[in-house]
C-alpha cells in the first residue's frame, strides 16, 4: 500500500465515521422528543389524578350516604354471556363473508 491509497482510506474511514455520528444524533434525538412526551404525559395524568381524588374525596366528605350493593342477579350474568356469544357468532360471519368475498374477487382476476 501506498501512502496514497493509506490516505484516501483514512479520508474513507472519516466520513463513514461523521455519517455514523450524524446517524446517532439523529436517532438519539428522536428517542429524546418520545421520552419528553412521555414524561408530559405522565405529569399530565398525575395532576389530573391528583385534581380529581382532591374533588371526589371533598364531595364524599359532604354527602355521606350509605352505599347499596347490588345483589346477584341470574339474569344480569345471562345477559351479558348472551351478548359475548352474539358477539362471536358476528365476528364468525362477518369473516366468512370477508373469506368469501376474497376468494370470489381472486377468482375473478
């Protein structure tokens, strides 16, 4: 190797080096504005927990009634495992309907 070929690879090996550096500044840049965002958030919904539980403890402090449980109902359980199996037998049409409708527009191609 000549000194000149020696050169133009240290040439070489610098400008990948800077590329890399401004790929890394970049992306840490990046990776700073989402946890910015996610710290506001956080603050955000601590004060809006703590300005809440502030107001619904006051309210609870001046109007102090008792509470009624509920009590078991047979018909409110039915009714909601009714409304899950409806639920499934939709989702199980609708992607039948959707195999279908693939399939027949394949065919037609």
């Amino acid at each position: 190797m000549t000194l000149l070929d020696l050169e133009r690879q240290s040439e070489e090996l610098e400008q990948t080096l800077k590329k890399q550096l401004d790929i890394a500044k970049n992306d840490s840049g990046l990776h700073v504005k989402i946890a910015g965002i996610a710290i506001v958030s956080a603050l955000v919904t601590f004060s809006v927990f703590r300005l809440t539980k502030k107001r619904s403890s006051a309210g609870r402090a001046q109007i102090e009634a008792p509470r009624n449980k509920k009590k078991y109902s047979f018909f409110t359980s039915l009714r909601k495992r009714l409304i899950w199996v409806a639920l499934t037998y939709a989702k199980g049409m609708l992607i039948q309907r959707v195999g279908e409708k693939l399939k027949a527009a394949s065919e037609k191609k």
